[in-house]
C-alpha cells in the first residue's frame, strides 16, 4: 500500500536525522507514461482485450525514493495505473531494504535487495534469482528479494553466495522461492567471464556461464547460456477435455519440462559519430512453439464464434479469451528470437529503431523511439508496431500498435 511505502520512508528518514548526516545520500525519481494504443479487430482475442487491460488510452506512474546511510539501503514506490473510464489504482512497495557491512576484508547483505547477474540486451539467462522484461515500456522499478549474501573480491574477481527467500520452500512464484546461489566473476584481460549455479526446489539445478568481450575500439561480443534441471511456461490450452471449446473453471497455467536450456549471442558495434548498432538472437525455453501459437489462435476463433450464440453466456466466452491472453504475458513469446537495435546520440537527444522477429513463426515487433536526456529530466517518445504472418504470434496479439511518451524527473 502507498501509506505503507510512505511510513517506511518516514521512519527511514527519521533515523537518518538522528545519525550523522555526512554521509546520506538520498535520490527522488519521478515519471509518468501515457500511451494510447490501437486495436487489432482481426485477433480472435480482441473482444476480451478490454477484460486483460489492452486497448484505448492508458498511463502508468512511479515515484522513487531511495535512501543510502552508511550500510543501509532503502527503495520505496508509489505507483499508479489509469484507464480511460475507471478509477486511478494507487500502490505502495518497499522494493529493497537491506543492510550491508565489510568484516575481515568479507562483505556482507542481509535484507531484501534485486540480484541481477549476467551480460545481454533482450535476455540475460543467468538472472537466475529474479528476471525482468527486457523489451517492456515503461517497466515499474524491480522489487527485491529477501536474501543473505556473503562476497569475497580480489582486485580481478569476485565471488558472491546467496541466499534468497531463507525457509520459505517452493513458493507460488519462481522469483519467491527458497533458493541457494553461487555467481563467481573473472576479468581476463578485455574479457569478462561470469559463472553462475543456483538450486531450488523448483527448477532443481539450474548452472551457467557468459562472456563479454571487446575486441579494439568498436566491437564487443557477448554470449550467455544456462542448463536448467526442471522448467516451467505457461500451458497453451489447444484443446480441452471432451473436445469443449470452453472451459468451465480456469485452465492450468503452466506446464513442467525437462532438461531446458536458454541461450543468448549478440554484439555491439560503435562505428563512431555517436552510432551503435546490438544485434541479438536467442533462445528462451518459456516461449512457445509456432505449432502452439497457431492451435492457440485456433481455439480462440472458435470460442470468438460463439459469441452471440444464445445458449452460451458471453461472460464464459470472455473469460476464457481473456485466460488465454496470458500466453503475452512473458518476456519470449517464441522461443527462437532474432533483434536488432540501431541508435544514434547527439548532444542530449538520442534517437532508436529495433526490430524483434520471430523466424519459427514469421512474426514482428518494431520500436521507433527517440529520448532527450536533460540535466534533471528524460523525455521519451515512440511507437511500437505488432505484425507478422497470418497466425504468427504478434500477429494475434490484440494491439497493433501504441503509441507512448514518457517523462521522468530525478532529485
């Protein structure tokens, strides 16, 4: 709740007063990111849009405060959703409140605090303890997890022990588990070397290992790859039992698989006069198959045709529509993916154009952008298009396009 992040912040606020001040650093980020979006009336989902969120005019708000007194460190948000026609929704977080200390040339964490590892633009495989979506617009700030931490460091390494979510066992989330992880880092010369292994009920053993390195003044390479025991995506419902078109309760969400892995290779390349140029392709075992997307888009154009139809409650229809619209809800929608991202910057204005396609299926998504970044704000503004052949799975995605600005105002 926003009360409970602003009490937080209060009293955070008040020790801070009664301490030493010298060394107090405090940081206020504010933005807001309307977006208006245009309906794609040929998806079979499109009459559920509404009921998942998609669709018309919409805007989402945050308000950062963080906090750093000596060893102890706090991050508090107040967020904000809005639609056209509802109410504003409002909440309050605390995404990270940790304390962390050096003894005997060890450092130490204890708290709750975001665990990001690895190298990579669109998808970084070892984040083994929480990930975040790349590509999303305007993404609310990473709330932490609790964890324990013990890091070593040489002057070319570091190695770092964690543990997150102490006692609670498998949890109804991935990133709420009890886990155990070991992330060990190497300099090798103009190379960074990254290992990670993690444990858990969950996925079992999940082990990994990237690279990035820089070859002369405008090329680095980067790749990523994680073996993972036991993995989870989300069940396509392409048929149901007894051949129904519609489910009488709510689908199983996901499904287990064996033996995954998840692999990134990419580029960045700076030719000069402010150009860069990441071109990425990857494979993300959570995305699905071309063959689910299209029994997926299959089964919602049946359920779409019995709208209307007087012995069906429409209510059904629209909710079993608006359960499989959470097959979008993931970072892959396939599981092969090809990206490219071209940027140009030029004093404080820098603007991009990337591309995200999926060969398996022959579906697209496109980004036109460009930011000004002034002394104090961040200004960003664009357009993303959705697309592909017919039954590819941005192509069924509700939307076609949206169109966003965002402002962003740092203290």
């Amino acid at each position: 709740m926003v009360r409970t992040a602003a009490a937080a912040a209060l009293a955070l606020l008040g020790s801070a007063r009664a301490l030493d001040l010298s060394d107090l650093d405090l940081a206020v980020r504010i933005w807001t990111a309307p977006e208006a979006s245009r309906s794609n009336q040929d998806s079979p989902f499109a009459p559920a849009a509404r009921l998942a969120g998609l669709g018309g005019e919409r805007g989402r708000g945050e308000a950062d405060l963080r906090v750093r007194h000596g060893g102890l460190g706090a991050e508090m948000s107040a967020r904000s959703t809005a639609r056209r026609g509802e109410e504003l929704r409002t909440s309050g977080l605390v995404n990270e409140l940790f304390y962390e200390a050096d003894l005997l040339g060890q450092h130490f964490t204890i708290g709750k605090k975001v665990a990001s590892w690895d190298v990579g633009f669109g998808l970084r495989p070892l984040d083994v303890v929480q990930q975040a979506d790349r590509r999303a617009l305007h993404p609310f700030a990473l709330e932490g997890v609790p964890l324990v931490t013990w890091e070593l460091f040489g002057e070319s390494w570091a190695v770092t022990l964690l543990y997150a979510n102490p006692l609670r066992g498998r949890a109804p989330a991935p990133r709420d588990d009890e886990s155990v992880a070991l992330h060990y880092y190497q300099r090798l010369g103009s190379a960074d070397l990254h290992a990670v292994g993690r444990y858990s009920r969950r996925t079992r053993l999940q082990a990994g290992a990237s690279t990035a390195v820089v070859l002369g003044d405008a090329l680095e390479l980067h790749a990523s790859s994680r073996y993972q025991r036991h993995g989870e995506r989300f069940a396509m419902p392409a048929s149901l039992a007894g051949g129904a078109p519609l489910a009488a309760s709510e689908p199983r969400a996901t499904t287990a698989s064996a033996d995954v892995l998840a692999a990134l290779l990419g580029f960045t390349l700076t030719p000069g006069l402010g150009l860069s140029v990441v071109g990425e392709a990857w494979l993300d075992p959570a995305g699905g198959t071309a063959g689910e997307w299209s029994a997926l888009g299959a089964l919602a154009e049946r359920q779409r045709a019995l709208l209307g139809d007087p012995a069906v409650p429409s209510a059904a229809v629209l909710a079993n529509l608006a359960w499989e619209l959470r097959a979008f809800d993931r970072p892959s929608l396939l599981r092969e993916n090809l990206f490219l991202r071209v940027s140009w910057k030029k004093d404080r204005f820098e603007p991009t154009a990337d591309v995200l396609y999926t060969p398996a299926d022959g579906g697209f998504v496109a980004t036109a952008a460009v930011a000004y970044q002034g002394e104090r704000t961040r200004l960003d503004g664009g357009l993303r298009l959705f697309g592909g052949r017919a039954g590819s799975a941005y192509r069924l995605f509700p939307e076609s396009a949206i169109l966003y600005a965002a402002l962003q105002v740092f203290f």
